[in-house]
C-alpha cells in the first residue's frame, strides 16, 4: 500500500491513512489501468527479497515513487555484483529514466570513466539519428548536465547549446524539452557569471513550463529555483558594482 502524497487522501479507517492514488486509473478501456471491481492498481513499490539456496540473501526497499525499481535495482547491483557494504551501496550514485521520455537522469558522484562512457553513447546516437534529431539533442543534453553538475560549466555550455538548437528547430514553440534545455543552459550561464545571457533563457523556460504544468510539478519548480539562484546572483552582482 502507498499513500502517495504524505498523509494520502487525508482520511482514515482504523488507524490507516487511505490511500489517494485512484488517480491513476482510468475509465477508458486501456488493460491495467482501467477501472474494474476488485482491481488494484499498478505501482513501483517493489519491496524485495533476494535468495541464494533457499535461504534470504538480502532484504531491499526503497521509498521514491517511479525512482523505487532503479534504486532497487542498482543496490541490489552493487552489493551482489560488486561485493560493497549495504550501507556503501546505499550511498552510491544511481542513473534513472524518466517516464516523460527516454531521458536519462545522474546523480552527482560518477567517476570520469562513466562520463567517458556518455560521450561514446552521444558518438552513437550521431551515427545512428544525425544530428538534428530530437535524440541527440536529448543525449547532449545528458552529457551537458553530467558536467555542468559536476562543476564542470564552462566544458558543459556547447553541449548545452546544442541541446537547445535541436529541440528548438523539432519541437513545437513552448514545448517541454525546450523550455528545459533553455533553464538547464540559463543555470550553466548564471554559475559561468553570465547573468545577462542567462536571464531571458531562464525566464522564457519558467513561462513555458508554467503555461503547461501545475505549481507543483518538478520541472517548473526545478526551472524555478534556477530563476532564483540567478535572481540572488544578479543582486549580489549589482550590489558589488555599487
């Protein structure tokens, strides 16, 4: 059972929080999801229990909604494959998909041999979609973010512009991968000191993912935080020049 939101619906039987993910079902005849009586719906929750000669290995959990199978996943790697401590594995960095598209998501911490590996992955999707196609422009947008999390900005931005290039020559106007190809390169920017640059990409990339998603969705607060680190910076900036 999963809440989904911290107390789920807000009401309670007996001590338990009622769930508030009827959400995802739907009324149209579409298989899993559909309603139906005695129906349960599909979930990520996937606490597991690994055995090895009849007898418990390991016990993995995880909280994190659509992160939870990869987390698993990637623990259960890391301990089993490569013979870490839990506690090690725990912390590790782990890679997800994102289910609005075949995006890829790193956390911060991936040695340079992995970033390695991006890059012949981009050599790849080059040969194989050319170089205007939505998924290059998704795969530069991977390798950009890699290094401009890492520290790495100034190495991040072409790749970043690229990125942008693309998504703005095959997506509609206002579309969602643009709008963040356009805050990721402001957020580049803005840790580059190049505030004026950064600004109307930031502010147009807010608008856009405003226009199309709910205050609370993660992309728009995500865009929206990087408005506000530029917006600090541009103030510290003209308050030196004073």
């Amino acid at each position: 059972m999963t809440n989904s939101s911290v107390f789920g619906s807000g009401a309670s039987v007996a001590g338990f929080f009622l769930n508030d993910s009827g959400f995802f079902f739907t009324p149209d005849n579409l298989g899993a999801p559909s309603l139906s009586h005695w129906r349960t719906r599909a979930t990520t929750i996937s606490p597991t229990v690994v055995l090895q000669d009849g007898r418990v290995e390991m016990v993995v959990g995880a909280p994190g909604g659509g992160l939870i199978p990869t987390s698993i996943v990637q623990t259960m790697v890391y301990v089993l494959d490569y013979d870490m401590d839990p506690l090690e594995a725990v912390r590790m960095p782990r890679l997800f998909s994102t289910p609005t598209g075949p995006t890829i998501q790193l956390e911060t911490g991936f040695t340079a041999e992995a970033l390695e590996r991006a890059h012949r992955s981009l050599a790849t999707a080059r040969e194989i979609f050319g170089s205007d196609h939505p998924t290059l422009g998704k795969s530069l947008g991977i390798v950009g973010l890699v290094l401009h999390r890492s520290g790495e900005s100034a190495a991040a931005e072409p790749y970043l512009r690229q990125s942008l290039e693309i998504f703005r020559e095959t997506q509609p106007e206002g579309h969602f991968r643009t709008a963040r190809a356009e805050v990721l390169l402001g957020s580049c920017l803005t840790a580059l000191g190049r505030l004026r640059e950064a600004e109307p990409l930031l502010t147009h990339g807010v608008e856009s993912l405003a226009a199309r998603y709910d205050a609370d969705h993660p992309y728009l607060r995500e865009a929206r935080e990087e408005l506000a680190v530029h917006r600090r910076a541009s103030r510290k900036s003209d308050l030196l020049s004073d």
